[in-house]
C-alpha cells in the first residue's frame, strides 16, 4: 500500500527503518519459545495461579529488556543513519523506527497474552482478532498514508498493534482474570524516563562511533543500575548475583 501511495523509494526507506526497529522484539521471539510449553501445562491444568505469574513476570521482564533496547535505538538514531551508506537519503524514516519501535515495546510490555489465548480452550478467538488487525491495518493505512507518507504507514502500524494488544489484554481478564501490569511496571518507565532526559543532555561526540559507544555504555549502566537497584524484577537481580558471583569466583 505505501509503494502504491508514495512510490517504491519511500517503500525502501520504510523497510530498512523497519528492520532498525524490530530488534526491540529479538529477545521476545526467544522467551516465546521457552515458555510455550511450561504455559500449555499451565492451561491443561487449568493452573490460573501459574499463568497469571509467567503473565506478568514476561511483560515485566520484557518491558526492561525491550526498553533498553529501544532507548539504545532511539537515543543513537542519527548516528545510526551517519553510518548507513546514503544515510542522508534514509534519515527520512527515523520516525518510522521510533512508531514502529513503541509498538513492538507495547508488544513486548503486553506480555505472552498470544501464548496463553494459543494454548487454551480459546484458541479460535485469536483468528477474530487477527482478522480485526488486518482489517484496521488497511483502513488506518488508507487514512494516514496519503497524510503522512511512510510516517503514516507506522502510525497506522502501531495503532493497529496496540488495539491487538488491548483485545487481547480485555479478553483474558475477563475470562481468567489476569492482567500482566503491576506498579513494578510504573517503575520501569519512571527508569526509562530518566534515563531518556540523561541522554538529551549529553554532549554530542565526535567521531560517530565514539558518540554511539559512549552513549550506549551509559545508557545501559544508568538503566541497570536503576533497574537492579530498585529491585524491579527478581530474576534479572538473580541472575545479576549469579553473573558476580562466577565473576568473583573465577578472580579468587
């Protein structure tokens, strides 16, 4: 739909600022495939206690690892596309990356809602909100494109993800009763938003790679400290604790 709105140039640009964004989702691709059994004999056994602790516990731990890596993308962007061979000419998708970035963050924040609707009794249902994704993909791409060019086609793109999402997210809690938010969930985003205006006020570094380096190196150890010191997510300290640990051991 955009090459046949805006011409294949602006479809070029918007797939490689596509394939920027979706990194954000990498590690949510990896814990899907782990917890798809332990979730189906949480569902076989009817176990709502279990689901509702891998529920959240997923959208947490997803919500600090994409996070990080959409901030890392986001706060680098401009050096990113000054590395890219004609960069100046593929600039023009940076807020392609940022849309279709938050939505694969809201993804990754909705937790394995697709893995517990999957493996249930209730599996029919996803195709009904698949069919409404794709119906709202194309309606909101013939509204935003002709606005806002490829822009518009990641708008769409993120409204129609976060909508998905929200179904999904209604659904189960009126079936299991479940919801994958808590206030830890608050605390992520008060970390990222630090961490956000600490990086406006770095001072640009030159040459690019340096900036990237040094910014990114920040980024993570401001967000980890914030993280591992606020004691947000049990397993990301324990799994701190074991990292010092074989550290320690290994040096002793």
């Amino acid at each position: 739909m955009l090459s046949a709105y805006s011409g294949l140039k602006s479809t070029g640009i918007y797939s490689i600022a596509f394939f920027i964004a979706v990194l954000v989702e990498i590690p949510r691709r990896s814990l899907s495939q782990v917890l798809i059994p332990i979730v189906s004999e949480a569902n076989k056994n009817n176990d709502v206690a279990k689901l509702k602790q891998l529920y959240q516990k997923s959208s947490l731990n997803q919500l600090i690892v994409g996070g990080l890596l959409f901030l890392g993308i986001w706060s680098n962007i401009d050096c990113i596309f000054q590395l890219i061979p004609h960069g100046d000419i593929y600039i023009q998708g940076k807020w392609v990356v940022f849309f279709i970035g938050m939505s694969k963050l809201f993804d990754m924040a909705a937790g394995i809602n697709a893995e517990i609707i999957g493996t249930s009794r209730y599996y029919k249902i996803d195709l009904f909100f698949f069919c409404f994704l794709s119906i709202f993909g194309i309606v909101g791409n013939m509204i935003f494109i002709p606005l806002y060019q490829m822009t518009g086609a990641a708008i769409a793109s993120a409204i129609s993800v976060f909508l998905f999402n929200t179904m999904r997210f209604l659904f189960l809690y009126s079936v299991f009763r479940i919801q994958p938010f808590s206030f830890k969930t608050l605390k992520v985003l008060g970390a990222a938003g630090i961490v956000f205006v600490i990086n406006r006020l770095l001072p640009t570094l030159e040459p690019v790679v340096a900036d990237i380096v040094v910014r990114s190196a920040l980024i993570t150890i401001v967000f980890g400290v914030l993280v591992i010191g606020l004691k947000i997510s049990e397993d990301i300290n324990a799994l701190t604790i074991r990292i010092f640990s074989s550290i320690r051991s290994r040096f002793s």
